[in-house]
C-alpha cells in the first residue's frame, strides 16, 4: 500500500512538473514571439515614414527644377544627403527664392557616376531598409542529459531562443527581425561619386553683399576689357586686309565699349554692360543662382527693370542696344539653315556644366543645342538628348 502511494505521489509530482515547464516554454516563446512581432510593426511604420519623407522631398526638389538625374543619384548614393539639400532649400526659401540652378550647382556628379535606370519610387524602396538579413544561427550546443535530467531539467533559455528565431514571423525568420531593431533605416552613403555643397544657399547680409556686388563688377570689367581686346585683334586684322570700312565699323564698336569702360560710376557701367551683347547676362544669372539677395531689392546696384534677365525668366533683345552683328547661323545643306543659341564663357569656366546650366533654366526648355565659346575663341557643341547634356564630337 505504501509503495502504491509513493509510486502514485512520484507519478504526480512528475506530471506537474512536465507541465510546469511545458508552460513556461510557452509563455517564454509566447512573449518573445509577441515582442518580435510588436517590433516588426514598429519597424514597418518607421520604414513607411522614412518612405514618405523622401517622397515628399523629391517632389519638392523636382518642383524647383532641379535635374532629375541629380535627384535620383542623391537617393541611389546617399539620401540622408538629399533629405539634408531639402531641410536646407526649405529653409533658405524662407528668406528668398530657390531655384532648380541653386539646387543643381549644390550637387556634383563625378565623371564615373553611371545611372541605375531606377524609377524614383524604386529608389525610394531601395533606399530604406525594411529588414536586414541576420546571420546563420547556431543550434544550441546538445548537451548529453540522463533519464532523470530530461524529465526533471527545465527547457534551456537558448533553445527557446533558437526556436522562436527560426520561426516565421510576419513572412520573415524572427532572426532578422530581431537584427532589424538597432540597424539604421535609411541606406548608407555609397561611394564618392555624388558630392553636395550648401554653402550656396547661405543668405549674405549687409557688408558680404557688397562684397559680392564688387566682384561681380570687377567680372564684368574683365569681360568688357576682353571684348574691346577682341575687337581690336579684328580691326588689325582688317587692316591687314585693306578692309577700310570694317576697320570703321570695328572701330567704332571699340569706341562705343570704351566709353562705357571709362564711366566712374560702377552702377551705371555695370548696368550698360549687362546690356551688351559681347558681355551679356550669363554671369550675372550665375551669380542670381547662387545669390539672388545681391540683386532683389537693390535698386543702387543695378536696375530693377534689368531683374527678369538676370534671372533668366526673360531674355533680353541685344539688338536694341548693341551694334555688334549677331553669329551666323550656319548652312545644314543648300536649302535649309539652322540657328541655335550660344554662350561665352571666361577663363576656369567648365563648359559642360555651363551647357548644363543653360539647358536647365526655364526659358531654355525647349533649345536641345547649344555653342559654347571658349576663352581662346574656340567652339564646343553641346547636345540635350532625354534630359543628358553631352559634347557633339
């Protein structure tokens, strides 16, 4: 009778603590499976966040012009860069405008950069990490265990671990969930081939104005003296030539610039050289691009009339103003002639990017090719095809 007891108290004591640690399996699994999911959603929600905050940021880069290609190499190499540009823009457009120029010039594309061909929204995808991909587990090491260690002993905190990792939790390994909890959502910057400067959307007040102002004057004097050099060259050339009445011409057009050389007052210079056609609006508009301040709202600096071609919003007639023949257009065949706009440049300049700055601008949208001539009187044609500027052979 005794034994019958105590065989029947052991049986029962067995039982209850097989179901005690079967329970504690499950409420251990059960509470690590619920903190997996619960953080999954979590990261889901974040990653949905980050997603839209990009996608509000390119909209808004896009609806200030600037290059799509540029846009999408931010986000391809380095979106935490593109999110800084936005943050920047916003904040500078608070105290003046921005422009599609501001914001392309702030972004350099290196000459090895290749496109992806990715859609912005891939990118976007692309860009924000939903989960990352943990290491192979470790199966807990086996330890070798008597009848009564595996009746009485309590499940291991490393196997309940290894099982609820394995297991599957919102379509993923709770493994990766788990790695996902402290890794970074937005992708990491890649490589050099995409650099950004935001000096440009720095506001100059007071004194910095002026100074700005001054080398722009000093721009155009440089600009000016280059062109009357140039005028001379020809009317020797003339000369040469016995070509006695474009010696007059030329000589006349020396005479015209001069007097606008020798005029003391840099306002009314600057403001004469802007309208001729030897110097023109282009460094102007570059300056407008990087700071527009040294121009709005600063009517003894220059006049305000003059502000919607320093802009770049209109375009001015030289024919008004100057008398220097415009460029020949030049013959594609026997029958049919084409014209197509040029630009100079001065010394440092890149052509390429000038090109690019030309195509960009608003009243340039529909010109696909343009002449660029160089400081030494050359010329290098530049093409626009889907939306890529590249030099013609």
């Amino acid at each position: 009778m005794l034994g019958a007891v105590l065989a029947g108290g052991f049986l029962g004591g067995l039982a209850e603590n097989m179901k005690e640690n079967r329970e504690y399996v499950r409420q251990k699994s059960d509470a690590m499976q619920e903190y997996l999911w619960k953080a999954g959603l979590d990261r889901q929600q974040e990653v949905k966040k980050e997603r839209n905050t990009l996608t509000t940021a390119v909209d808004y880069l896009d609806s200030k012009g600037m290059n799509k290609n540029k846009i999408n190499a931010l986000l391809e190499n380095d979106p935490r860069e593109l999110l800084r540009l936005t943050r920047t823009a916003m904040t500078a457009e608070e105290t003046g405008p921005v422009t599609g120029d501001m914001l392309d010039s702030s972004v350099d594309l290196s000459a090895d950069y290749e496109e992806s061909g990715m859609t912005p929204s891939e990118l976007i995808k692309s860009a924000t990490v939903e989960f990352v991909e943990a290491g192979e587990l470790r199966k807990p090491e086996q330890v070798q265990k008597n009848m009564l260690q595996k009746i009485f002993g309590a499940t291991d905190t490393e196997e309940i671990m290894y099982d609820v990792y394995s297991s599957d939790i919102m379509g993923r390994k709770g493994a990766d969930i788990q790695a996902s909890i402290s890794a970074p959502i937005l992708k990491r910057r890649v490589g050099d081939t995409v650099t950004t400067d935001l000096s440009k959307f720095q506001q100059l007040e007071g004194s910095d104005i002026l100074q700005v102002q001054r080398e722009l004057v000093d721009e155009y004097d440089t600009l000016l003296l280059n062109s009357i050099t140039r005028l001379k060259t020809k009317a020797a050339k003339a000369q040469v030539d016995q070509n006695t009445a474009e010696v007059t011409r030329l000589q006349k057009e020396v005479d015209r610039l001069e007097a606008i050389q020798d005029i003391d007052s840099s306002k009314e210079r600057f403001n004469k050289m802007l309208v001729e056609q030897s110097v023109g609006f282009n460094t102007a508009q570059q300056y407008f691009d990087q700071y527009p301040e040294i121009f709005r709202d600063q009517p003894i600096f220059i006049n305000q009339n003059l502000l919607p071609f320093v802009s770049g919003e209109e375009e001015y007639d030289f024919t008004t103003t100057s008398s220097e023949p415009l460029p020949e257009t030049l013959p594609l065949d026997d029958d049919n002639v084409v014209e197509y706009p040029d630009i100079k440049i001065t010394q440092g300049q890149d052509p390429l990017k000038k090109a690019e700055q030309f195509f960009r601008r608003r009243r340039n949208k529909g010109e696909t090719i343009l002449d660029v001539i160089m400081p030494d009187g050359s010329t290098k044609t530049f093409i626009k095809k889907d939306g890529i500027v590249k030099e013609k052979p």
